[in-house]
C-alpha cells in the first residue's frame, strides 16, 4: 500500500524508501555509484546523447545539480570563469548565478534566474531535503541583475513561449532553449535522480556561432 500511494503521488524513489523504512518494512529500491558495473549500459547512454549534441552544450547532473559530465561545447563557454566554481565537484546552479560564474554573461539574468530557482524551490518541496534547501537559500542571495542585463533581448520571438538562456560569448550572444532528459523507467536511487540538460540554439545565429566555435 506504500509504494501504490507512492507511485500515485509520483513520489521520488529515495523518499519511497524513506516512508517504507518508516513503516517498517526494508527499502525496495537500490542505490548504486553512478561506476557501478550494473549502470555501465545507462552510463554508456548518458556519454552518447551528450557527444551526439555536438556542437550545441549539454550537461549531466545528479539531484544535487553537481556536474556528472558534459561535452566539449559546455567548456567552450565556460572560458574566463573564476577557477574556483569549476573545481569539482562543481554545482551547475551555483556556476549559473554566481556573480564570479555566468552571471554576467546572461542578458536575461532576471528571467533565467526565476526559472532556476523555480525548479529548485519545487524540488525542495518534493524532497524536504536540508542539502538542496541550503542551496536555495545560497542562490537566492546572488545579485538579480548583472552588467548583461542592460542590452536587448536577444530573442524576442521566443516571449511567452520559453525562457532561453541568452548568453554573452566574446561578445557574440548566443540564443538557447533548454530541455531536461530523465530516464523513463528507472528503478536504481542514483539513475532516478540523473538529468541531462541540453541547450539548443532558439535561432540561425545562434546555431551557426555554435558551430563556429566548434570548428575553432
């Protein structure tokens, strides 16, 4: 009856087991490192849809949004960050909004930054995990506005559709729509709670500057 109430609620799969510990029966889903011979296939997945979006950036990160991998295109864009943010393990969220990370390199900070702190304040709510409230709490005392916020937009066309990540790159801004992959039927703890985030570009530009960098 735990785990039907459970799956109803859409309960993640630590917090399942946390409730059947409390009712006093044994946790039923189990939680390997993400090295585990037994995840290597899903591990194997992971590595292939990243290099496979090539020359657009996409990014692994556990329930704690720390970097599990990236690809080469995340890197090119992360030249000139403070060294500190990118010694591991590193927080994709707090490299974000720190005022020493991206920060002020997004055009949009305002908005991008709400969308961020949405996700995470759901998270927490779902979860009641101390680590990740901690980390909310970080985040919202970064500074709202940073020096990119003063130019236009970059992508107008994209309003009350989605919010993109615009993003100032050597002075080139680069237009970004964003979508998370999970896997569909995960039964491991660690596998339930793996994401990948990949950005694609909203325009030609964008695609094109992209490639650009990629072929440079």
């Amino acid at each position: 009856m735990v785990l039907r109430l459970a799956e109803r609620l859409a309960v993640p799969l630590r917090e399942r087991n946390a409730l059947l510990v409390a009712a006093g029966f044994a946790p039923a889903f189990p939680q390997r490192m993400l090295d585990h011979p037994s995840l290597k296939a899903a591990r194997s997945a992971v590595d292939q849809v990243l290099s496979g979006h090539e020359p657009y950036p996409a990014l692994a990160v556990d329930r704690y949004w720390t970097l599990v991998s990236s690809n080469r295109a995340v890197s090119r864009l992360l030249a000139g960050i403070d060294a500190a943010l990118l010694q591991p393990p590193v927080n994709v969220l707090r490299l974000s909004l720190h005022p020493n990370g991206l920060a002020p390199r997004i055009i949009n900070l305002p908005q991008w930054r709400e969308h961020l702190l949405v996700r995470l304040r759901q998270q927490v709510e779902a979860t009641a995990d101390t680590t990740l409230a901690t980390l909310l709490d970080e985040l919202r005392l970064y500074p709202a506005h940073g020096a990119a916020t003063a130019r236009p937009a970059a992508s107008p066309n994209l309003a009350g559709i989605v919010v993109p990540l615009e993003l100032n790159v050597d002075g080139t801004v680069l237009a970004m729509i964003s979508t998370t992959t999970v896997f569909g039927t995960p039964i491991d703890v660690t596998l339930s709670e793996l994401a990948i985030e990949a950005f694609f570009p909203a325009d030609a530009a964008t695609a094109e500057a992209l490639r650009r960098l990629a072929s440079g």
